[in-house]
C-alpha cells in the first residue's frame, strides 16, 4: 500500500513538471532591449500614439464692382454701391479631431517558442497599422477613415464678362445725313443721302438702357400688387411673377451696385503632441485678412499655433511604475494608460478653438504579468478593456 502511494505521488510530480516545462509564460520585451540579429521566435507589436487633425474652413469674400458704378446714382439714385475690387479672408470655422497609428517608440516584440508552448495554444488579433486588438479573445474594430483636403465653392465669377445682363446689342445704328450741293447750269441742286453704320454704344448710353428697363420691370411689379393687370390671376401666381421680376431686377442692379460672392476653402494639418514638449505652442500656419493661409510670416499676417497640454492626471502613476520596487525581470504584454489633454488653437494669441481629448502618448507604459491570459485591448489608445485568467 505505501509503495503504491509513493508511486501515486511520484507519478503525478512528473506531470506536473512536464505540464509546467510545455506551459512557459509568454515573456514580451521591448525592441529596444533585444540585440540586433536575435534569434528568438515570436511576433511583434505596436502601442498606439494620438495624432490630431485640425480641420481649418476659410470664408473668402470677394466684392467687384459692376461696370456702370458711375452711373449709379444719376440714372438709379443709387449710393452705396461698390467703387474698388477687395478681397477679405475670414477663418470661420475650425474643428479638432484625432486618430491613432503606430507609436514608432513604442514596438514589442512577444517571445514565442512554439516547441515549448505546444500545449499553449496563442491566438493574437492586431489591426492593419499593427496595433494590438486581443490577446486570446476576438476583437472587432473598423479602421479609421481619413477624409482628403477639399475645396468647396460657391458665387465664383470671373472678369466683367460675369456681368453679362444687358438689355439690348452692345452696337446700335447711327444714321448720318450726306447734304450735296451740285450746279447744274445756273440751277444750285441739294442732295441728301443717308448713311446707316453700326458703332459701339458708350457706357452711358447702356447704362442708360439698363437702368430705363429696371424702371420699366418696376412698374410692372406696381401694376401686378396693384390690381392694374388685365387678368385676375390666383395668389400662387401673383406671388410667382412677382419674385421672377424681383430676381430679374437684382441682376439688372448688380451691373450698378456690383457683385460680392464667398468662396469656402478647407485646410487639413497633421500635429503629433509631445510629452516632453507639452507646454510649448505650435504654429501650423500664419493668417492675413488680405491673403488668407500662408506659410511664411508676412506684414499684416498673424500666428495660428496649438497648444497640446496636460492634465498631468498619471503623473502619480508613472512615478510609482518608475521606482525600483515596482521594476520587473519578467513582464507579459504592455499596455498604455492614457491621460486626457487641452488642445487650445490661438490666432494671434487669442484663443479661436479648444478641445479636451485622449492624448494617448501622454499617458503612462507598463505591463501585464507573463501568465495566460485573455486580454482586450482598445485599438486606439492601447488600454486594456478587459482581462481574464485562462483557466
């Protein structure tokens, strides 16, 4: 009987250290750690960092002059028309938003031995930039879509040849009379003879013409609202032919009051924030009312500039994982805790937008133990959303 327990017991020992020797933990290492040209079997991975996107719309208002300005007020009355060509740029609208790729500081490379972990099957979900999904669990994510710089117009014209609503012919006839004197013995005989030939109209003469049809579509629109017309016609109509004939004499008006129209142009810029470099603003671009976005500063242009600062909310955190106690030999997968940031973008100094977002690279690294675990992670800051022992 004794001889069976010790048999028993000795038996089970042996599995045991046969289970153990097949089920060696999964050790991780950082690349920077790993001599070049290693040998060892495994896999690498990525942490995420937070890239920021700055989404820039500018509000373009050009103001042309129409080409009878001068003769606005002594045909139409007309005094606040526009006399000079201006161009003024505006920044209307900006938006702040982010997405996450690769942390190129941040590479780990997972220890495999497949002759040592036969018994230890390992399933890894990564996402298509290479950043760590699950651990021995499924995880499902979609891809972030990254939208190109466009650019959106509306009221674009071009010369004068914009202003094209002209009444009649640009030529008009002109008719000359020819008055001959011819002696015939001692008779003296008048000839008349007329001479027809097209010229070119004046400014005057077609601002004239422009400006009589604007009082004549005036006056049809008093006849119409006032019961003058002919035919009773039902409200729906009334209401139509008079908005026709109010279009008509505003495009009729522009050749003396001129034309403003707007242009949007969108801006996209990239900023990658930086721990070390928090508290130190960013100029993306310079501004100018005169010439909009440009690159270099000019007279008249203003810094635009981010600022990506901390909320230092980890701090405490990163000093605990950095102290010698908490220091490991042996460490499974690496995960980020991340920290929130201030994004503050200035134009001059003077605040123009501002957000409170993850700022995954703020925040502080360290790592799970080297056990088996079923580990999910969030693709886009590299936290973990759940873990469990694998039993």
């Amino acid at each position: 009987m004794n001889r069976l327990k010790i048999f028993l017991i000795t038996a089970v020992l042996i599995f045991l250290g046969v289970s153990c020797k097949t089920q060696q933990p999964l050790r991780v290492q950082h690349i920077r750690n790993l001599e070049t040209g290693h040998s060892l079997q495994g896999f690498y991975y990525a942490l995420p960092r937070t890239v920021l996107i700055v989404d820039i719309t500018v509000v373009k208002t050009s103001e042309t002059p129409g080409p009878f300005a001068p003769y606005a007020g002594r045909f139409l009355g007309l005094e606040d028309v526009i006399t000079e060509p201006s161009t003024i740029y505006e920044i209307r609208e900006v938006n702040i938003n982010s997405y996450a790729e690769p942390d190129p500081a941040e590479f780990y490379f997972a220890e495999l031995d497949l002759n040592k972990n036969r018994r230890n099957p390992l399933s890894l979900y990564l996402s298509e930039g290479g950043l760590i999904s699950a651990v021995n669990a499924p995880f499902d994510q979609q891809e972030f879509l990254l939208s190109t710089s466009l650019e959106r117009k509306y009221g674009v014209f071009g010369s004068e040849a914009t202003f094209n609503h002209f009444v009649e012919s640009n030529l008009h006839e002109k008719v000359d009379t020819i008055i001959q004197h011819i002696q015939v013995d001692t008779m003296t005989v008048e000839r008349r003879t007329l001479r027809r030939r097209l010229v070119e109209k004046s400014s005057e003469i077609r601002a004239k013409e422009v400006a009589d049809y604007i009082l004549k579509i005036r006056d049809k629109k008093f006849d119409l609202i006032s019961g003058f017309a002919e035919i009773t016609y039902s409200r729906e109509t009334l209401q139509y032919m008079n908005d026709q004939l109010t279009k008509q004499e505003n495009d009729y008006l522009e050749l003396f009051t001129g034309m403003t129209t707007q242009s949007r142009i969108q801006y996209r810029y990239y900023f990658i924030p930086d721990k070390n470099t928090a508290t130190v603003p960013y100029t993306l671009f310079h501004f100018s009312e005169s010439n909009g976005i440009v690159q270099e500063e000019e007279p008249g242009s203003q810094a635009v500039n981010i600022l990506a600062s901390r909320t230092n909310t980890t701090r405490q955190l990163g000093v605990f994982v950095m102290s010698p106690d908490h220091r490991k030999t042996e460490t499974g997968f690496y995960y980020r805790v991340p920290e929130h940031g201030n994004i503050t973008i200035s134009k001059g100094g003077n605040p123009i937008a501002d957000a409170r977002m993850i700022i995954t690279q703020f925040g502080v690294i360290t790592s799970l133990p080297p056990t088996d675990l079923h580990i999910e992670f969030y693709p886009e800051t590299g936290f973990i959303k759940s873990v469990e022992k694998i039993k």
